[in-house]
C-alpha cells in the first residue's frame, strides 16, 4: 500500500466506525423511547412503558421480612440460617423480586434470548438499587467465559450494567475474568456451588478495583455462591465493599430453629 494513502484510509475507516457507533445509539434511543405492548403479557400500553400496570402490581416483590445479609425472603425476622452458617462475602445483598412466577419466566426468556428485555429488567431494578446503593462507585458484571458467551451471545449481567449504568450515571467496571468452565449450577447445592466455582474469577483491572464500593449485578440469588465468589477476588484485589444486586432471589421457606423438610422415612 502507498505509505501516503495509509493516514486517509484509516481515517475513512474511522468515520465509517463513528458513523456506525451513532447510528446504533439513535436506534437505542429510539427504542428506548417507543414501546406498545407489555414485555410480559403483551398487553397494548400507551406510555410507552415496559411493564403493564397489571403485571407489574401481579409480580412477586420481594417487600417482606428479608434476611439482612442475602436479602432473600424469610419467614422470620432475622439472619437466615444459611447465612448463620456459612455467611455471604458480600457486604449486603438485595434482589427487586422473588424467582418465581412471571419474574422467573421474565429472567428465563432474557437468558435464553430474548436480549430486549434489559430494559424492563432494568425498569424493575433501578428503584431499589438507587434506594439500596446510593454509595456504589462501580456496577461489576458477573463475567462469562468466552466459549459460555459465544454460545450465548450476550453477556446478560454486562448488557443489564451497561442499561443501568446510563440511568444511574455509576459507571460499569468489567474488570474480572471467568477463567475456567464451570458446571451448570442449577442441580447443585450451596457447599457444591461453592466448590464448583473455586478459583474460577480472576480480577485482570487490580488498581481500578483498589479501595473502590462496588456493586456485583447478576440476575438472580440462589444460594448466592456466585455473588460470593466474586466478592471475594474483588476483595481480595483491594475493594473496600462489595454488595451484590440481583433481580431476582429464590425464598428461603426454612422456618428458623427447625430443620429443612426431608422426604421418606424418618
């Protein structure tokens, strides 16, 4: 190539680059500012919400008693015996609803998907962050491996940072890396979720995380093995506080003092 030609061809690269970039933010503009049906029961809506009046009243809050350190409901005032037993490295936890019902099918439709859906996501879960995490420098995504994403295409904890971001003017911080597969978490409880996940997170942004609050997003609390896990690298790379948001969080139906219900014989 001509040595004279290089500077002009990559500055026509480049325009085309700011073009592209501007014509994908007035789209997100746009769609941020139109919509017509519910993003849960595809009711018409007239302002533009995501939510219906109707569903949004019908989802399953998380407004009860809620334990002080998971955030998950409890049927008893206080600490969960979960948290008694092998307490959370998160500095407090809080999620917007319960993981069941329309809420679970909505997070479940956004995981397989259905990426849209960020916006009503995020639309549930601003109220309670903005309330729960005034003091939050950093929103940290829950990271994906690169093979988990590719077969994704979407990192959901990272496209849910980046919409919440933009509404709460905290930035996003995308400093940890998933670094080995893990097994899929659903059929596990809490001591193999938490060995599943060992030594899985690595912190690759150290001084951007150093003496810094921050806020892990993920979609919903299981056990919170997960928001654990990552708390710990974050903390263990220098951060002050880690609190974790998630939008969802399964109820803990263990009445305190007696033992979770078995099956078959006694």
């Amino acid at each position: 190539m001509d040595t004279k030609k290089a500077p002009k061809t990559r500055a026509f690269f480049q325009k085309i680059k700011e073009w592209g970039q501007k014509i994908s933010e007035w789209v997100r503009k746009y769609d941020d500012a139109h919509n017509y049906t519910c993003d849960i029961c595809g009711r018409e809506v007239f302002g533009g919400e995501r939510v219906c009046k109707q569903c949004f009243r019908a989802l399953p809050w998380n407004d009860g008693e809620i334990c002080p350190q998971c955030g998950r409901r409890v049927k008893e005032a206080g600490v969960c015996l979960e948290c008694k037993a092998r307490p959370l490295r998160t500095d407090r936890a809080r999620s917007a609803l319960l993981y069941e019902g329309e809420a679970a099918r909505l997070i479940l439709r956004y995981k397989r998907g259905q990426k849209y859906l960020y916006r009503a996501i995020a639309d549930l879960s601003v109220p309670l962050i903005g309330r729960e995490f005034a003091e939050a420098e950093a929103l940290v995504p829950v990271p994906m491996t690169k093979k988990a994403r590719r077969a994704r295409g979407y990192n959901q904890s990272l496209v849910l940072c980046e919409e919440l971001s933009r509404r709460l003017g905290v930035p996003v911080l995308d400093a940890a890396e998933k670094r080995k597969e893990t097994k899929p978490q659903k059929s596990l409880g809490r001591e193999e979720r938490e060995k599943n996940l060992e030594g899985c997170f690595h912190i690759a942004k150290r001084s951007a995380v150093n003496g810094k609050t921050l806020l892990v997003i993920d979609d919903t609390f299981t056990t919170g093995a997960t928001v654990s896990e990552l708390a710990d690298a974050l903390k263990r790379a220098g951060a002050a506080k880690v609190y974790a948001f998630t939008v969802t969080s399964v109820e803990d139906k263990t009445a305190f003092g007696k033992p979770p219900k078995t099956s078959g014989k006694k």
